[in-house]
C-alpha cells in the first residue's frame, strides 16, 4: 500500500504542470471517522475545465473500485456509501493529454446501523398504523437488521410498562419475531429492538406501539323497517332504515346487495355513538334480477363479520306501447283519422256499375254462348264484389268501412237475383214473336 502511495505522489509532481485538481469541502478530512452515518462525499475542482476525471476507492487490502467521469466541469461532488472499515480515496484528472491527481486520504466508517420494519397491516383496517386483528394475528413480524453480524434482542411490554415477552438472537444479520409466539391477548403494547456488535457499537431502536384487537364486531336485535323479501321495479327507488345494537363502536357498516354476477356496494358510513338509524337507499337503475341484501361489519382493526339480511328482486318495467290513433276522435290533433277508401270497393262499384239494361238486351240477342257470358258476368261480378269486400276489410281495419262494404255486397245480391229472372222474360216474350210471326 505505502509502495502505491509513493508511486502516486512520484506521479503527481512529474505531470503536474499546466493544471490543478484539488479537493474541497464538504469531502471528510484526512483520517476523518465516520459515526454517524457510512455515507460520504468526495468533491473537487478543477483548474481547467472540462476534464476527464477517474474517482479511485481502495480498502484496507488494496482492492480498489474506480468511477470514470468524462467531459467534466467542475466544481465537482459525488455521494458514496461504505461498509464499516478503512478506506482510501483520490481523485485524478486528464486535460488534453495532461494528467493530474490530488492528494490521497483516509476515511473510517464506523456507523452501525440498525434497521427496524413497520408492520404490514392489513389494508381493511380503518386505522392501518397499529393494529393487529383477528385474521392477520399469526401473519404480524417484527423484522429487525442492521449491516453487521450482530447480537439481537426484542423486548415486548404491555400498557403497565412491563416486560410481557423477550426474545434473543445472536451472529445474524436479521432477527424476525412472530406476534403469535408472544402469545398477546387483546390490548396495547409496545417494544424496541437491541442490536450488539461490540461493546463500542451497539443501538437500541426507537419504541414502537400496537395494539392487538381479535374481538369480531356484532350487531345485535336487527330490524328493517322494510320487510323482506319485496319487489321493486327498475325505475324506482326504495328507502329502508336499519336499526340494531353495536357492541363496538365506531364501526365501518357496508351494504351490499349481490347475486352470481357481482355485488354492488348501497352505502357504506361510519357508525359511532352519534348514529341512531341507518338509512339503505336502494338506487332505480339496478338490472331486472333477485339480489340477496348483505351488511358488512368491520373494526378498526379490520375485524369482519357479515350479516344476511334477506333478499328483494328488482323487475323490468315494460316498455310504453306506441301511440297508435284512437276511432273517437280524440286523437292528438282532435279530429278523427281520414278513412281511405279500398280500390276494391271501387272496383265492385265499377264491376256492377257497367252491367245496365242495355248490356242485358244486347246480351239476350246473341246466341246461347253469349247468354252464358250474362250469367258468368254476373256471377263475376258478384265474386269480384266479395272479394274485394273481404280485401278492403282487412287493409283498412276500419268498422265504418266494414259497414259500407257489406252494404254493396247486399245489394250486389239484390241486384243480381233480378239478372236471370229479367232474362227468362225477354226470352219468352222473343219466343211468342217468333210463333206469331209463323
């Protein structure tokens, strides 16, 4: 070690020549000791600028640990965190093929550190900085480490100030004590940690407070004012007031209602000796299904009970028919709805329109074929009147057409009764000319 000191400093006076590097505060004087922390800096400046500079760490057995820094401008520091023991450091610079170094120091770590966890707490407790409840009692450490092989020991005391559980370790680096095997009953506590190197580094840790609370929170003589089960629809809304007796106050209540696809949280307050009643506000809006209606009951220390309260369905409000015109003439505009004559109707009034007195006379003076075509006219028309009654009925649903309709179809028949009785008479009249005439 003393053969690289004197090859530095040789070093130093040949290449310091154009420029100086130097070091400056806050870096710890030569030979300085470190207790209260392993955390030092190194700082320096530069008398040209920039440079590239190589920060050198050795320890006690000269194994050295090297940072490059280019292009640096300087004034220069640099934060580094050791083990406990004796180490070396300097700093050296190039500029422009020109090589410089400062002075080599000394510096002792000797700060012994101890290092104590906080609980993990279980996240649903109101007060999550110093509870141990029920279902986290055997999952609860105390974890303390420090950066030495050390000597242990944790003291546990109860609200009197008296030793209520210790437990001791030696040679490690960390020390785990389980709340369980303290065998805690429900109340406040407290404790520290002691950690021993030597008899000249040594540490007690500061003391820490907790409390063990596994008492399930209850209520009892629960009413609603709402019996259950009930039905609501969907579109509404419904109020329902909870009463009971707490056996520990204040509590955080939860409703829930749930069914197999999902839950939804009603309320959730804060209940303590200022609560009377509970309101439950089931919302309009919930999906058309049976739910189950629960309370959640949880401390401050994240103890859970839950009660069932029963169960309610929600129906689906249907869906308001279309606004279809009334016959009344009460409709929106205040005047019945136009009534739209069938073409049918019209063709039955055409079809029976165009068989007149001539068209039978000029019928009765063809030949037989031609005095068939009368009758298959007429029967024609007739159907053709049915027919289109029948269609016109059913396109404009309407009573009053109905009505008009059956009417021609009366007198259709009427009308065609009279067809062959009128034909058998102008043949006999034809007949009687014919033997007159012989």
């Amino acid at each position: 070690m003393f053969t690289l000191l004197f090859l530095s400093f040789s070093l130093a006076n040949v290449f310091a020549s154009d420029f100086e590097i130097s070091l400056i505060e806050p870096t710890p004087a030569n030979n300085s000791i470190l207790n209260a922390s392993n955390e030092f800096t190194i700082a320096f400046s530069s008398t040209a600028n920039p440079v590239n500079v190589t920060i050198t760490i050795e320890d006690s057995d000269g194994n050295p640990v090297t940072y490059d820094l280019l292009n640096v401008n300087t004034p220069y520091s640099a934060n580094f965190t050791l083990l406990l023991g004796d180490y070396y450091y300097w700093v050296s610079a190039d500029n422009d093929g020109t090589t410089n170094m400062t002075e080599i120091r000394k510096v002792t770590t000797n700060a012994y550190e101890l290092i104590v966890e906080d609980f993990v707490y279980d996240g649903n407790a109101i007060d999550n900085s110093s509870y141990v409840n029920n279902m986290t009692y055997g999952s609860k450490y105390i974890k303390a480490y420090t950066n030495l092989v050390s000597d242990y020991n944790v003291s546990i005391f109860n609200s009197s100030g008296s030793i209520v559980a210790n437990f001791h370790d030696s040679g490690i680096f960390d020390f785990i004590v389980n709340i369980e095997d303290a065998g805690l009953t429900d109340g406040q506590y407290s404790y520290h940690v002691f950690a021993n190197y030597s008899d000249t580094r040594n540490i007690t840790s500061q003391t820490r407070v907790f409390s063990v609370d596994t008492v399930i929170p209850e209520i009892e003589n629960i009413s609603l004012s709402q019996s259950l089960p009930f039905s609501m629809n969907n579109d509404e809304s419904k109020n329902i007031s909870l009463n009971g007796s707490f056996k520990e106050l204040p509590v955080n209540l939860t409703i829930l209602a749930w069914n197999s696809n999902g839950s939804r949280v009603i309320s959730g307050i804060i209940v303590d000796e200022n609560t009377s009643l509970v309101d439950i506000i089931i919302p309009s809006g919930l999906t058309a299904a049976e739910y189950n209606l629960s309370a959640n009951v949880r401390d401050y220390a994240g103890n859970l009970m839950s009660y069932n309260l029963g169960s309610f369905t929600v129906n689906q409000v249907p869906e308001p028919p279309a606004n279809i015109p009334s016959n009344d003439g009460g409709g929106s505009g205040g005047s019945p709805p136009p009534v739209v004559e069938s073409e049918n109707v019209v063709l039955v009034s055409s079809n029976l329109t165009n068989i007149s007195e001539e068209d039978i006379s000029e019928i009765s003076e063809n030949d037989t074929g031609n005095k068939t075509a009368v009758q298959n006219t007429s029967q024609k028309s007739f159907f053709n009147a049915i027919t289109g009654a029948v269609t016109g009925a059913f396109q404009n649903r309407s009573f009053a057409l109905i009505l008009v309709v059956l009417a021609i179809l009366v007198l259709a028949w009427i009308f065609s009764g009279f067809l062959i009785p009128e034909e058998g008479r102008k043949r006999k009249i034809k007949e009687e000319k014919s033997e007159n005439d012989n």
